[in-house]
C-alpha cells in the first residue's frame, strides 16, 4: 500500500474529532463545511479515511481525488478516467469563459490519466467490518445508495463556502462515467428540515403541468445512520447553455406563482405574515430582531393590500440553466406557497448583483427597492405596491439568515444588520 504523506496522520484526527451527529447547532463549528466534516459524515467509523499520494491500488479501497490541492481542497472525484472526468465536466454550472476552460482543460487531463499522477491528493476509504451492508440505515453511504438504487453508484461531492445549510451534495456517477443522479445528506437539524421540505416541494410540484419549467424527481427519500437523504434524478446541466429568450424568466416565475393558486389580501391576518413573524421569532434575540420586528409592525399597520403565490425561494442563475431541454431549475428546499407575488425575480436581481457582479451589498440592496416599480411591473404589482413588497422581501431574506444563524455559520453574507435591516429602515421612511 502506498504510504501516507505527512499530512495523513494529522488529517485522520480531524476526521475523528469531526461531528457525526445532527444534534449540533447550525451555527457551531460542527456545522460548519471543511473536507474532514464531509468525510465523516459520509464514512463513519469503522470505515478509515486517509489523506494520501501516489497511485491507487486494487482492493477493497476505495480512492477518490482532492482537487484541485489537499490543502485548498473544492471538489473530490473518483479516481477512475471516465467517472472523474464526469464528475468535473459535469458538476454545476459552466461560470465564466475562463472557469469553463479551466474545468474543460482538467477533464480533458483526468480522462487522459491525469489521476495517476495524483492531483492534488486522494483520499483512501478503507471499509471496516460490516461497512458494506446493504441494510438500510447502516455501513457507508455508497453501501446505502448502492442497496436503494439496486446499482453501483460512485460519488463525487463539491466543497464550498461555509454556510449554515452547507450539506454534501453528491453528484452519482456509474463507473462508465454517466450521472445517475444527485443525493442531498442531511447534517443538522436546519438541513434535514430543508431536506424534508425539499421532498414535500418536489411532490407538489410534480402534479403540476409546467411549460416553461422542469424541475427533478425524487427518486428515493430514507434515513441512513440517522440523517436524511433525498436523491433525485439528474437534470442535464452539462448540456449547452442558450441565452434566455426575452420573457423567459418572467414567463416562468409567473407560471410558478401560479402553483396553488393567486389570491389578494392585506398583509396584515395573513398567513405570510404569521409564518414570517413566526420563523423571527425563532431566531436569537438582539437588535436586528427587534429592528425587523419594528418594521414588521409599521408594513402590517399601514394597511396594504399585495397580491400573493408560490415562489422557489432561491431562484438564482447559479440554480439554473437554460439549455435546448428548455428552463432546468434545481434547488427547491425554500419552495412556499402565499408569499407575496415577485419575490422570485427580486431575490434572482438581487443575488445577480451581489454574487455575480459584486456590486456592494447594501447598495444592490436600495437598488432592490427603488427599482422594484419597474422589476415587478411584469407580474402584475403595481407601481405603489412594488417599493413594499421588496421591502417585503428584505425582510423575508433577513429572517431567514437570523433564523438559520449565517452569521454564526461564517456565510459572508450573513449578518443582516449589515445590510438588509439598514436599507429595509431608510426605505420605510421613504414611504
């Protein structure tokens, strides 16, 4: 066997001392995303997990390739040709011209035996005893996925910024390198509700006869060692991207809006109004709450009327994809139904701005609110209503970062007392 390099030993601690357990808090650092979390979630004793160079070896092990350094670690691969190269060319969306090249450059390298040579390092999943048990509920993810889908199934799962609602995410390969789908693994007690809410979404949605939408199918939804897990169909993603038509994204945002039903009414006594008091009030006391809550009080005394729907409830570019298959949209764990009409195509401009444009937040912010006139005009909300329904949704943003403890969590983005609150106050006294 190929020895360790000097950082195995070190690495096998980490993922000892790592948290196995949903009990954690969100915000804690067991919740938060680092290459041994995800390890021992997805191997738990008595599988092994080491941290290795060289080539790999036949056996038992298992090896899957840290790319594109151990010590910067983004993405892990099979180690197989075709099934890494998949994995890269395959996994999320394209990004800029340059990122594509570069993930096109290191398919291309891998499916020519770039995996030999070990980039960047490999992990070695040495199975213990009875960690391949087809029971459910027991032994290795792959033993589970392999005893709920009835095929051999290779993972490969994509290391991203700490958020509160980071999970893995494992995109299911077969070893000739196809996507068999994608599975979402639960590790605390936000991302099991999502999960969960996730399943209930994909179920509403999958009666409705969409045009201009397609969205996943859920294939399994089961426990395995305590956490949840949804695996779903895998949506052509790699596929070429074609530019939005005109109208395309507004046509099917309004056609989502229409999941349930319209209705008009005062935001005051709605059921909008008490779920989001409701998931405030969950969240820590201190002085974004009570700011909110104040603003909460002033929209829901005021009076007004707005048109509600269903939403996705993170509907961005990068949960997206416009290809000859039509409108791909994956992503459905904040679906909800009665919220105020637009919300989708404000939280889809204002993520644009600030992720893909990196405009300064609190300024994409008030462009949110002083453009809504013209953003919502499309969905039928008039003119005076739009400033208040993106207030709205400020609102609705902030809760659920204070909700789920981002900050806490280290998600950039995370402190609305930073931003949104700010902006949320300064428009209300415009109004």
């Amino acid at each position: 066997m190929t020895p360790p390099d000097t950082a195995g030993t070190e690495f096998a601690a980490r993922v000892r001392s790592a948290a196995r357990s949903e009990d954690a808090p969100a915000g804690s650092a067991a919740g938060r995303s680092s290459l041994g979390d995800v390890c021992a979630v997805l191997w738990p004793p008595p599988a092994t997990v080491s941290l290795l160079r060289g080539r790999p070896t036949r056996g038992r092990e298992r090896d899957l390739l840290v790319l594109p350094f151990a010590r910067r670690p983004r993405l892990l691969v099979p180690s197989g040709r075709r099934a890494s190269a998949a994995a890269v060319r395959r996994y999320g969306e394209p990004g800029s011209l340059t990122a594509w090249a570069g993930t096109r450059a290191l398919a291309l390298a891998l499916a020519a035996g770039g995996a030999r040579v070990g980039l960047g390092g490999r992990l070695r999943v040495s199975a213990g005893p009875g960690t391949g048990s087809a029971e459910p509920g027991t032994g290795t993810i792959e033993a589970y996925l392999r005893s709920v889908l009835g095929c051999e199934v290779l993972i490969s799962t994509h290391l991203g910024a700490a958020r509160a609602n980071r999970k893995p995410v494992l995109q299911l390969l077969t070893p000739r390198g196809e996507t068999a789908g994608f599975a979402k693994i639960s590790v605390n007690p936000l991302t099991r509700d999502l999960i969960r809410a996730e399943r209930a979404a994909l179920d509403t949605l999958a009666g409705e006869d969409f045009r201009e939408l397609t969205m996943p199918r859920v294939l399994h939804h089961g426990q395995w060692q305590g956490r949840e897990v949804l695996i779903m169909n895998a949506l052509p993603v790699w596929r070429r991207r074609k530019a939005l038509r005109p109208g395309q994204l507004v046509a099917a945002m309004t056609e989502l809006t229409a999941v349930g039903g319209r209705s008009r009414g005062p935001l005051t006594g709605s059921d909008y109004l008490a779920r989001l008091r409701s998931r405030l009030e969950a969240s820590q006391a201190g002085p974004d709450r009570a700011a909110l809550g104040a603003a909460l009080d002033t929209l829901a005394a005021a009076g007004a009327e707005f048109g509600f729907g269903a939403w996705h409830g993170d509907w961005t570019g990068w949960n997206m994809a416009s290809t000859a298959d039509g409108l791909l949209v994956w992503d459905w764990e904040r679906f909800a139904l009665g919220v105020p009409a637009g919300f989708d195509f404000l939280h889809y401009r204002l993520q644009s701005d600030v992720v893909r444009r990196r405009r300064p937040p609190r300024e994409a912010a008030a462009a949110c609110v002083r453009d809504a006139p013209g953003c919502l005009a499309p969905f039928g909300v008039p003119a005076a209503e739009a400033p208040m329904v993106a207030i709205l949704y400020l609102a609705e943003l902030s809760a659920r970062y204070l909700a789920d403890r981002q900050a806490e969590a280290g998600a950039r983005l995370g402190q609305p007392g930073t931003w949104l609150i700010p902006t949320i106050e300064e428009a209300m006294r415009k109004l």
